[in-house]
C-alpha cells in the first residue's frame, strides 16, 4: 500500500516506522517546513498534522479522491465540513481521537460503566481527567472529549467544562507534565466508594500501529467511519 504522511513530527515518522515494518511504501510527506513525494500516487493518506493545516491536508486528499485517515484534534468544528466535502467527491474518511485499540475498547467500556451506573447518578459524581505532555496543543484531549461525549449522552450531564470546580458541568481536568504519552481516567466518586477506569499509554506505538491497521481498512472503501467500524465494536 502506499500512504501520503500529513504532518511529519514525532507522530508521523513512528507510523512511517511501522508502515516500513508492514512492507508499505511511504510516497508522500508533507510537514509545515517541508514536502517530499507525490500526493497523487498514494492509497490512503494519514493526517496527524497540527490542527491549523488540517482541514486543508484533508480536503487536499480528499480532491485526488484519496480516502483519508485524521488523528489530529482541535479541529473539530469542521468536521460537518470535512464530512460534506467526503460525500462529494465519493471518497473515504475515518477520524478516530485515538487510534490505540486498547483506548478504543477503553471507550467501549465507559460506555458500559456509565449506563450501568446511570440509575445511581445521585449517588455518585462524575468527572475525567486527562494527563499530557507539554507539547500537547489542545485542552481538553480528543480522546477525553470522547469519554465526555458517551457521559453528556446520559442524564448525568448536558456541558462539560475545563477544569472547573462546579457541579453543574461535568469536569474535564486537564494537566500538561513531562513527556506523558497519554494517561485518562473517568472517575465516579460518592460518600462510601469510588469507581474508576483508566488507561495509560506507555509510548506513541500503540497510536501508531491503530492509524495503520485502520489505513489498511479504509483503502477501498467509500463513506465515512471510525475506529469502532474498524474493530467491528460499534
């Protein structure tokens, strides 16, 4: 298969290790300083660009009808956009906040656990807490605003709010430390017990690896997706 590489930091160049592995071939990159290849000749594009050049990466595939796999985040107020712009030129895209497999089955299980303890709500109180390291862009992380997105689909919550101290909102808390790959827990806390589920990422490798295994995916296929569709979980 070959695969364009949308954004070329630290991100990139581990998936292009693991396509490499996988006896892919990279034909394009394209970074903020930089472009090497030729667009036109890949399969499958994989943006992990910073969220400003992401719509454009995107829409830029999307022309040569090259389907489109996106992991960057903060960009998401064009996603109606991005998906419009898919439809219309017949191609394929799959956006995923994280493509780990194990935070995917992470969110499988939150939405479980929330809906279990639903009937509970006035008994324990909700929040999410999401540690980064200080390169991180955006605040709260895609993949906490995703855990968010199952909670406010309960009772429990109709807004989030970023490291607030009300209890009218459901509190996202967001901490930048080091060089943290990634760590989120949800939490449900009351006046005899607390609940928590957590997963921690050890290095970028797990994110790299789900981009591929869902670039190899989504190369023949038309519509729109995400990691759920790829991991037959939806």
């Amino acid at each position: 298969m070959k695969i364009a590489l949308l954004g070329y930091g630290k991100m990139g160049q581990t998936i292009e290790r693991f396509a490499l592995e996988r006896n892919h071939k990279i034909v394009y990159t394209a970074d903020k300083n930089s472009e090497k290849g030729d667009l036109k000749q890949a399969d499958v594009a994989i943006n992990f660009s910073v969220p400003e050049a992401a719509v454009s990466n995107i829409k830029q595939a999307m022309q040569l009808k090259i389907p489109v796999v996106s992991g960057t985040t903060g960009w998401l107020d064009k996603f109606e956009e991005i998906t419009q712009f898919c439809e219309e030129k017949n191609t394929a895209f799959l956006y995923a906040s994280n493509f780990s497999i194990g935070v995917n089955l992470f969110f499988k299980l939150n939405d479980l656990v929330a809906r279990l303890i639903e009937p509970h709500k006035e008994k324990y109180r909700v929040s999410i807490k999401e540690i980064h390291h200080v390169h991180k862009l955006d605040a709260p992380s895609g993949t906490a605003l995703s855990l968010a997105k199952s909670l406010l689909s309960t009772d429990y919550f109709k807004e989030w709010e970023l490291n607030g101290t009300g209890l009218e909102k459901l509190n996202i808390e967001a901490i930048r430390e080091g060089e943290v790959p990634g760590k989120h827990i949800v939490t449900y806390h009351s006046q005899v017990d607390e609940i928590s589920i957590k997963h921690e990422a050890f290095n970028r490798d797990g994110f790299a690896k789900g981009a591929i295994i869902a670039a190899e995916w989504l190369a023949d296929k038309k519509g729109i997706f995400t990691m759920q569709d790829v991991l037959n979980i939806s």
